[in-house]
C-alpha cells in the first residue's frame, strides 16, 4: 500500500476500493466498510461500502493508484511503500515503429 495525504479539498474515495484507515478514522466510518484486515492496534485495511470522504491533512493508505480525478487533491507521501512506478493513466507501451517485423531489413519473398 502506498500511504497518500489529502492536500486540496475532500477527498472521496469510492466503494470498492481497497484502503487503510487508522483507529480513528475507522471508528467513525466502521458501520460504512467491510474489514478486510484488521491490526492489534485497531488500524485496518477495508473496502467501503459506500464513499468516504476525507478532509485536508488526512491520511490514507490506497492499495492501488488513486483515481485521476484525485490528482491535485491526494499527494503521495515521502517514504510510503511504493510498489510500481506511477505512470500516467492511459499511457500504454508503444510498438516498435516496424511492427516488430524487421522494416528495417532487405524485405521481399522467396523468390
């Protein structure tokens, strides 16, 4: 999990994903989430039920990339785990420019 701050505004998380809350956060929103795992010290990992909402200066753990309409609002903390480089959503691997077929050699058949 990579641990994010909300920075700019509330941040709403949507049913279904996979997050972290500590204690405190759990508390509140308990009745809201299903517990997927839960630690000694009452932090736990859950998935809502239905959107949370998180004010500045919160913090999270997301167990996947926050959604692009989260960018500027979740900023990716300083040392959190980071298990993939963040690349931007969308962005895809290109082909070779030849299609991966060798343009660049002498083509024809068999002849």
């Amino acid at each position: 999990m990579e641990r994010y701050r909300v920075v700019g505004g509330t941040a709403r998380i949507g049913l279904g994903t996979i997050l972290g809350l500590t204690a405190e956060q759990l508390a509140p929103r308990r009745h809201l989430v299903d517990i997927v795992a839960e630690g000694k010290d009452g932090a736990a990992v859950v998935r809502p039920r239905q959107s949370l909402d998180f004010k500045i200066g919160e913090t999270i753990d997301l167990a996947d990339e926050p959604e692009k309409r989260l960018d500027g609002i979740l900023e990716a903390e300083a040392g959190s785990t980071v298990r993939r480089s963040r690349k931007p959503r969308g962005a895809r691997q290109q082909a070779p420019a030849d299609g991966g077929n060798g343009a660049g050699e002498a083509g024809g058949g068999a002849g």
